[in-house]
C-alpha cells in the first residue's frame, strides 16, 4: 500500500475513534442536564421513525398489516405475537389481494 493509502487509513481510524468520543461525551453532558428524559425515550423514538420511514410509498395492505402489528403491540405487549401476527396478516393480505 501507498503513503496515501495508509494517510486514508489513519484518517478514517481516527474520525470513527472521533465520532465515539463525541457521542460520549454528548451522552454525559445530556445525561446530566435537564434535556436527560430524552436518553431514556430515544430508544423509542429511533424504532417508531424507523417504522414510520418504511412505510412511506408502500401499499394499502402493508400499512393495513402495520396497523394489525400495532394493534397487537399495544394488547399484548409481547413482541413475538406482534412480529407474527403482523407478518400473518401481511401473508394473508397479499395472499387475498393477488
């Protein structure tokens, strides 16, 4: 390997070592101030923006399926039946549509 490619090594080496010990030291400075509840729901959020990122552009059974899911979450607080049950209803949603 070239000088250069060892240059990009060490660069990238040092800015993920960088993005580490920021999110660290955020972490600790938002911990300790008033701003702390949001470590505690950020789990959360970050799964339902996700969910909700997925379902953008998809078709009426998927969020049909994704209403069924939430439905069952939200009865049951278990997260196998929801993961099931949600896929169930998908299957039988597409299986009925075609």
């Amino acid at each position: 390997m070239s000088g250069g490619h060892w240059i990009l090594v060490l660069t990238l080496a040092v800015a993920a070592f960088s993005i580490r010990l920021i999110g660290l030291v955020a972490g600790d400075r938002i911990r300790s101030s008033r701003h702390a509840w949001l470590l505690d729901d950020l789990p959360g959020l970050i799964v339902v923006s996700l969910v909700a990122a997925s379902l953008a552009g998809q078709p009426f059974q998927t969020w049909v399926a994704a209403a069924v899911a939430l439905a069952v979450a939200v009865l049951t607080n278990h997260v196998i039946a929801t993961m099931c049950i949600g896929v169930l209803a998908y299957a039988g949603l597409a299986w009925a549509g075609g």
